[in-house]
C-alpha cells in the first residue's frame, strides 16, 4: 500500500468521488490508500460538501511550508515512549482527530481530546497541550471549558499546584452518557412541539414518532453503557466479562 503524501492527481480523484457520492472505503479503495487517510484529507479541507482538490493541496502545502519553517534546522522528532514510531504516532493522532470531528466535536476540541487520550498519563498541562498542537493558551483554554462541559475531561492540581486536564478509563463512558443525555433532550423538545402543532396533525404525529424514536434510543445507549462499563477497566490479557443480561 503506498505510503508518503496525497499526490494532486490524487485528490483530483477524491473530489470526483465525492462528487459520484462515493463512501470514502470506496474512494480509498481505488486509490489504494488506507480509508483513514482518505477521511482526515476530507475532514481537514472542507468536508465531503467542500472539498476541491486545487484548494487541498495548496493547503497542504502551505501547512508543510510552515512547519519546515516552524522547526529549528536540525531539529528531530523528540523521542516516543516504548520505542513508537514518531511520525506513525502523528499519522494516528490525525485520524483519531478526524473521528472525534465527524462525530461531531469541533476540531480544536477533537485535538485537545486526542492529544489527551494518546498520553500514556492520560493528563497533560496547557503548556503542554499549546507546545504539542502548536496553538494559542486561549485555544486551549476554550476546548478544555468545553471538553470539561460535556464531562469528558476534568481537572486536577500535581504536587506544584499546576492544573492539568485529565482523561480517564471513563472517558468513553462519559462520552456515552454524554449522548445519551443529548439524545434525550432532543426526544423532550420534540415533544414540546406536539403540543404547539396540535396532536393529531401530521406534524406533530410526526414530532411524537421522532421523540418515541430517540426515547428508546437514549434508553439503549445508557442501559449499553452500563452493563459494558467494567470492560474499560479491564487489564491487557484479562479474560472477557460477558456484559449481557
């Protein structure tokens, strides 16, 4: 499978892909390209609506140009841990971004998230947080108010009293529970419109229908939720809990 960047041919025929309305497993298939890599190239310029090859690649131009501007010459990748692959730990960074984004988070957050998760401490600083994504302390600070919002991160004080952001084996729980509740909210407002458009119009029937949906739905996701919850606390090897009943 090859490797290295998108060539501008192609993106030109991602963009015609997206245009036949092709998934993105079927574009990359075709290109003989991961299908993560086909998303995050998306993802990052424009989203399947947006996306124009010419645009795409002289951004991703002007984002390795800025880099190679950013780094000291004569700089290196500072070591992984365990002997990771720097530029493979960068490559899935960029896809895990991508799939927080298209589950919905915005993209500063959905960095802040992944950068968080791929931390063998599962905690990490402002300044490290502005160091490793290369962004503003406001922009940090705005995706943690948010990530902390919606209970997928906390905050906590070591030993020199400096607040770190924190991500746990709950963090997909959280996550969960998060939507959930989100679901549920849109289930209730649904069916405060019942009663505005007169029950037993089409309308709102259809409201009513829409919030029974996303009722059963809400309840599945946190019953689901719970009964697999031990599964995040299990140790590399352990055997399997069966989570059904």
């Amino acid at each position: 499978m090859p490797g290295g960047r998108l060539t501008q041919q192609e993106r030109q025929q991602i963009a015609l892909g997206l245009a036949d309305g092709l998934a993105y497993a079927e574009i990359a298939r075709r290109l003989d390209r991961p299908t993560s890599t086909v998303t995050r190239e998306v993802m990052r310029n424009g989203g399947p609506t947006a996306y124009r090859a010419d645009l795409a690649h002289r951004a991703t131009e002007h984002r390795a140009h800025r880099r190679r501007q950013a780094a000291p010459r004569g700089a290196e990748a500072p070591p992984q841990a365990h002997g990771r692959d720097a530029a493979a730990v960068r490559a899935y960074e960029e896809t895990l971004t991508t799939v927080f984004m298209q589950s919905g988070t915005p993209k500063m957050m959905a960095r802040v998230m992944a950068s968080l998760t791929l931390s063998d401490e599962g905690s990490l600083s402002a300044a490290d947080l502005v160091r490793r994504l290369q962004v503003s302390p406001a922009s940090v600070s705005k995706a943690v108010a948010f990530l902390e919002g919606q209970g997928m991160v906390r905050r906590e004080r070591d030993e020199r009293r400096r607040e770190r952001y924190v991500v746990d084996d709950e963090i997909m729980y959280e996550a969960m529970m998060a939507s959930a509740r989100s679901t549920a909210q849109v289930a209730e407002t649904a069916r405060e419109g019942v009663a505005v458009l007169g029950s037993g119009t089409p309308a709102a029937t259809r409201l009513e229908n829409m919030a029974r949906f996303l009722d059963f739905i809400s309840e599945s996701i946190t019953r689901a939720a719970d009964q697999a919850r031990e599964v995040l606390h299990t140790k590399p090897g352990a055997p399997r809990q069966d989570t059904e009943g």
